[in-house]
C-alpha cells in the first residue's frame, strides 16, 4: 500500500493548534506510520483530525460552515503543520476567521488566498458520518466527488466556485420572477447567464465524469478486498443532461430506467465521450427546455447541483437495499478507492495521501476492522483514533499518543 519511492512519500511531522475547536493550544509530534491516539469520547480526538483534513480540504467532515471550528469566544483559529516530503519540509499555516476570508501561509511567506494550499496536504479521512455517503441524500455524494477532485486538480477549486456564484445568481434572477418581478428585459439577462451557468457547469461535470471513471475499478477492488466478494460494487454517474424529457408537469425528468425505480443496471445516456464544448450546448438546449418550468419554480433544475453519483451493489441500488453492513463496506470502499486514486497519481508526479481513521473501528464488526486495519497498515502515515485500545486490531501496532483534557499527555 506505500509509495513506490520515497521520493513520494508525505508525511505530517508536526500539528500545531491555536483556539482551534476546544483548543486554546497544543502541540502533537508525529512520524511515518502508524499513530494511534486513544482518549475517551467527547475528549478531543476528532478535533485534531478534523484539523488535518480541514489543512488538505478547505472542509471539515464534521460542519457545512467554519463557525463552530473556532473556539468559543475567538473570532479566530490558527492550524500550522510541518510536512515533509522525500527530505523537503513544507510548513503550511491556515488561518480561520470568523468575519473575513480564511488566509494562508507556505514557508512562512506572505499570506496567500486560502486555496492556494490546496494539494499540498492531501488527506483521505474515514470517519462514522462517512455512512452518510451511503445512506443521505445526493449532496454528499457530490460533495465527497468535488472534494476528492480538488484534491487530486486544485484548480479545480475554481471550477466549483464559480459554478456555484453562476448558479446563485442565476436562481436570484429566477426567484425575482416567481415573485412577479420578472419583466421582459430579465429574458436577456437570463440567456446571458445561462450561457455562463452552461460552460461552468460544463466543465465540473465534465471533471467528474473522467473522475468517476477513474474511481469505479478501485471501488470494485476495494469492496472485493473487504467482504466474502459475493456482490460486486459500482458507480454510476446520473446526470441531469442524461435522458431528459418532460415529465407529466413539464419538468425535467428522467426517461425510464433512468435509475428512480429500482432499474439501476440500466445504462444511461454516455456523455463521458463529450467536450466541454458539447457539454456546454447540451446545458444550453437544457436550460432552454426547462425554462417555463424554472420560471414558475423560482430555482434551476438542471445542472451539476443536481446530479447523482448511484452507489450500485449487486444488481440493486446500495442507498435502500445494503445491510448495514455493506453500507459500512460501501462506505469505506468509496475512501479506499480514493486513496488508490491518489496512489495512481502518485506514481507520476503526485503524492500519497495521509490515512485519517477517525472512530471508525468502534463501528465495524471484528471481520471488517481486520480487513482494513491489513489493507491500510501499510500505508506512509496512518492516524487512528479509539475511545480504548481494544478497538484498535493488532493489524495496527504502532505508537500510541493519549489524549487528555485540552492537550496531549506528554
């Protein structure tokens, strides 16, 4: 499971936290492989992990806003982490704030736009809301894409933000006619947006697509790996571009077999051999015959936003059907098959990603926790968290750091 040179290999040397979380302070010295920090519940564990993946993401696995990452009362929180990588260290600096845009800092130079941090720090962090993936609605599956794309293409951080400042001025526009203030001078405006919100929103689907192909052999190997492979596991991309017709209302919908009824195995429309440029005219004849619609509903119905990545297992549909499980395998299949992407491209230039195992082996029945304490163990850096030792599988043995109250005992 470790890089191929050690060239490649990252790994987190030290974090340091300022009124980050419960934090007023603390210090953690790491090295390659194997960390355990073991404390009880509610002690403080996941905060540091969710500092490290905030590093590498921009993103907490914990919190949709930053808010609650600042310790109560501040009005902001400091995470500092020195890396090494094949002899090189990198020390990153990423300040939170709560009234103005997040900075950060590489080598102690001038303070530099949040995001231009990402892919320095790459993380792949499995933690118990990771059931989520499996079991809540599409926006976390779209969200565990977008991350994982922006880790892997940082300029991709662009694409998403600038589909999402079209798409909220496009539905402003929209609203403003729902309310009745839509005046036949607004029609122009609004084909001037969709032109935009077109190439935008082509050009994230068209990321996620190559994405997802590159993901859907690890997902089935991974899923293999930890269970009896009695049921192969997929993906499959739905797009609101795929065949779309009116529904019985007029509003956009998808043909039969499109996945809404059980008909999962049912391939739909392939756009993956599509430009960006054919992408971009299919959103605007999209946009176009959806209109009426989107006019009356005061909100845009095509589009990225609203796309689906359908977790497959077997023959049926896994948000539904799996066993709890094989909604944990599931879960964990999709980390794992981002930590084998990221292995790829670390094999041509990139860099192995750090394992984050945040409470997560107190969930899995001893068959499954051995399975991936084997699969991981050999990882550049590995970092677990357990309430008590007992949870973590011998698999695993490496140091051990104990938790207490505000800090780090010793």
């Amino acid at each position: 499971m470790g890089s191929e040179n050690s060239e490649d290999s990252v790994y987190l040397e030290h974090l340091s936290l300022t009124d980050f979380r419960s934090y007023a302070q603390v210090e953690l010295a790491l090295e390659p492989g194997v960390t355990v920090l073991v404390g009880s519940n509610g002690i403080g564990k996941t905060n540091l992990m969710e500092a490290i993946g905030y590093l590498a993401t921009l993103s907490s696995h914990r919190v949709s806003s930053d808010g609650p990452l600042l310790r109560f009362g501040m009005d902001r929180a400091l995470v500092r982490a020195r890396l090494v990588r094949g002899g090189q260290t990198t020390v990153l600096e990423l300040e939170i704030n709560a009234s103005r845009a997040n900075r950060g800092r590489i080598n102690r130079s001038n303070p530099v736009r949040a995001r231009d941090l990402l892919g320095i720090c790459q993380t792949v962090l499995f933690a118990p809301e990771d059931l989520a993936l499996v079991k809540g609605d599409p926006s976390n599956r779209r969200r565990f894409l977008d991350e994982l794309l922006v880790s892997l293409v940082p300029r991709h951080s662009a694409t998403r933000s600038d589909y999402d400042r079209v798409l909220k001025q496009r539905n402003a526009l929209l609203k403003s006619a729902r309310a009745g203030k839509f005046t036949p001078g607004h029609e122009a405006t609004l084909d001037v947006w969709d032109q935009h919100m077109a190439r935008a929103g082509a050009q994230l689907l068209h990321a996620r697509l190559e994405l997802v192909e590159r993901l859907r052999p690890h997902l089935a190997k991974a899923y293999e790996q930890l269970t009896d492979k009695s049921k192969q596991a997929g993906a499959v991309y739905r797009s609101t571009l795929q065949n779309l017709v009116d529904d019985d209302d007029g509003a956009p919908a998808f043909r039969a077999g499109g996945g809404t009824d059980g008909e999962s195995a049912t391939p739909p429309e392939d756009l993956r051999q599509l430009s960006v440029d054919d992408l971009t005219e299919r959103y605007v004849v999209a946009f176009r015959a959806s209109r009426r619609k989107e006019l009356e509903r005061g909100i845009s119905l095509v589009g990225p936003h609203r796309d689906e990545l359908e977790l497959v297992l077997g023959e049926a549909p896994a948000k539904g059907y799996a066993s709890h499980g094989e909604t944990w395998s599931m879960c964990l299949s999709l980390r794992l098959a981002s930590y084998y992407v990221m292995l790829d491209d670390a094999r041509t230039g990139g860099s192995a990603p750090i394992l984050i195992l945040d409470d997560v082996f107190a969930e899995l029945d001893v068959q499954r926790r051995r399975k991936l304490a084997a699969i991981v163990s050999g990882a550049e850096q590995v970092l677990v968290t357990a309430a008590v030792d007992a949870d973590i599988p011998e698999e695993l043995s490496g140091r051990r750091v104990k938790v207490i109250p505000g800090g780090i005992d010793g």
